[in-house]
C-alpha cells in the first residue's frame, strides 16, 4: 500500500498537539481524522476482518503508556547479548503471507505511538540497568522498521538516541528500501540495518507488495557502500521445488561485491508458527499453497518438522561458509 493514501487518521485527544503529531498530520494533509478518547475503541476489537482492513487501513495516532521496552523473544537475537525490543507502530504496510502480525491482531490498521520521547527514556533505564553487559535492541519486530519512515521520523530518532550510546547495538529489521534517511546521515556504528530476503521466485508470490528482492539487494549494496553494518536474514526459510538452486543463486547474488567488512552478521530460521497464530492465518488463507504442506507440531510451534529443518540449515550454512566467516552466521534457535 502506498502510505501517501492513508485516508483516514483516528487520533486520541490527549495527543493531539504532539509534536509528533503535528509533524505526521502535515505529512498526510488531505486525509480526513477523527478524534478518540483510546485508540481500543477502533483496534483490535472482535470481529475485526484483518483481510478486509488490509485493504485500506487507516492510521491511528496513540500514547503509549507502558511496556516501551521487552525482553526480545528466542530466536531473533544473534548471540549471547541481552537483546531487547521495542515497537513504536503495530502492523506494517506490507502484506507478506507468513507474517505473524495477522495472527497476533484482529485488525490491520496501522497504529503509530507518538511520544517517542518515552521509548528513548525506557531504553536509557535498560541500559543503566545492565552497566556489564552487552545490549542489543532491536526496533521492527511489531512492523517494519523503515517502510513507514516517510511519515513517522521514528528511525531518525532512534539513530540520534544510539549515535550517543556506542557501545549500545541497535538493529532495524527490514523489507523497505527507504534508504535516504540513512544516506544523508554519516554511518552510526552501532547500528545494524538488517534485510528480510527470501529467492526472487518465493519473494514475488509471498512478500507481497514489498519490494523486489532486486530493489532490496541494491539498498542494502548503497548503504554498505557508504559504511553502514548490513545484516541479511533469511527468515522464514521456505521449502519448496528447487529451494537448493534459488537459495545458493540468491547467496551468490548478495556476496558478489558486497564488501564483507560492512556485513555484521547472516541469520537464518525455519518457517515457523506458534499452534494458534497457525490456526488463525490458516482461516485467513484457507487455500493457500503455503499452508497446503503437511506441517508437524513440537511443543506447541508448527514447522516443517526436524528433518526438512535439518536440511535446509545445514544447507543454507555451507553456502554461507563459502562467502562468510562462521561467528558472523547464526541460525535463529526455535
Ligand atoms: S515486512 Fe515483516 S512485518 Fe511487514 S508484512 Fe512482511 S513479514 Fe510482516
């Protein structure tokens, strides 16, 4: 969706002279708004179609209140730092068919937390909080980190927060090649932008409306280019006819001339679901071929099962150790 057309924006009253607001309301001038008390009484209330939403959200513009910082989930950090993460905006304005939001929320609408300033207070209490270790947060697990950049100026922010804390990681996770912001700033060292990437085949039929996986090679290439850490994840990795050929095509595609001193880090992972965030995007996409394959269930996550798991990791890694060296590889632990 093209975020130039949101047309219509809920906005609680008790933010409605946020600067963050005024700055967003004059990014998006022809949209009609509505005032709220909470932004509850539109999101995530029962019997919201997530599908029908999806097709034309609206923006709903929010306080948070709590909750600024969480322990980031298993499986998405890289190594044994303490990782975090925090979530300005719910949903995203790409539609890729695995994605776990459609199963987390009823509603699709886009939700933007206006007082950034109280992420970056909730993040400064972390880190005071863990003076001895290693900290890593990550911004995008809730949306995509850069997509709605344009409008929100939230990525900005959090790069002027991290640029004064160096010893402090900081990754945005994404799918968007919304790289200006980036490029008009000098690299932030601490910083890793971390791309979503899937074979071109796979991409075009289940990321949609994201950008190419092309468009997406030659953003990450800028911004390593021009010094910034780039991260690649191949995640969720997906199994299919011919998956060795597309996946090795789309390694080699990627390494070529990518310098390896701005490469931070490789991640891979399964495809995988929580048992009733499978069920819901199941009845969203009953006739999906995704969901056609015959998955297993262990302890409550729905996936290819061990062996195809097996495969495909050992796989994906020898490809990488060609290109890579081993402690910049991850796979992402279920
Ligand atoms: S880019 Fe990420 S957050 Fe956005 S729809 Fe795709 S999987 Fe979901």
């Amino acid at each position: 969706m093209d975020i130039d057309v949101i047309e219509t924006i809920f906005i609680e009253e008790a933010i409605d002279d946020h600067p963050t607001t005024r700055h967003i309301l004059k990014s998006l001038p022809r949209a009609q708004l509505i005032a709220i008390s909470r932004y509850q009484e539109i999101f995530n209330k029962r019997h919201q179609n997530f599908r029908l939403q999806k097709k034309n959200p609206c923006l709903i513009l929010a306080r948070k209140h709590e909750n600024f910082v969480l322990p980031a989930p298993a499986g998405f950090g890289m190594n044994s730092n303490l990782n975090f993460y925090f979530s300005h905006m719910y949903n995203c304005i790409y539609d890729c068919r695995y994605c776990f939001l459609q199963g987390m929320y009823s509603s699709a609408h886009y939700i933007l937390f206006v007082n950034y300033e109280d992420f970056f207070k909730a993040i400064s209490r972390t880190i005071e909080k863990y003076p001895d270790n290693s900290l890593t947060f990550f911004s995008g697990y809730d949306c995509d980190s850069l997509a709605f950049e344009k409008i929100s100026n939230f990525a900005n922010h959090t790069l002027d927060f991290f640029s004064d804390h160096p010893p402090i990681e900081l990754e945005l996770r994404t799918k968007s090649i919304v790289t200006s912001p980036l490029m008009k700033r000098e690299p932030v060292t601490n910083c890793i932008v971390a791309f979503s990437l899937s074979p071109k085949k796979i991409a075009t039929i289940l990321d949609k409306t994201a950008p190419s996986i092309s468009h997406r090679i030659n953003a990450l290439k800028q911004l390593a280019n021009a010094g910034w850490s780039v991260g690649l994840r191949f995640d969720p990795l997906i199994y299919c006819a011919d998956w060795e050929t597309m996946y090795s095509e789309l390694i080699a595609e990627i390494m070529h001339d990518l310098n390896p001193r701005n490469l931070h880090s490789v991640s891979y992972g399964p495809l995988r679901f929580p048992k009733n965030m499978y069920k819901k995007i199941l009845t969203l996409h009953p006739n999906d071929k995704l969901f056609s394959f015959p998955m297993k269930e262990k302890a409550g996550i729905i996936s290819y099962g061990t062996e195809i798991e097996e495969l495909m990791s050992k796989f994906i890694k020898n490809e990488l150790n060609k290109y890579t060296t081993q402690n910049k590889i991850f796979r992402c632990a279920v």
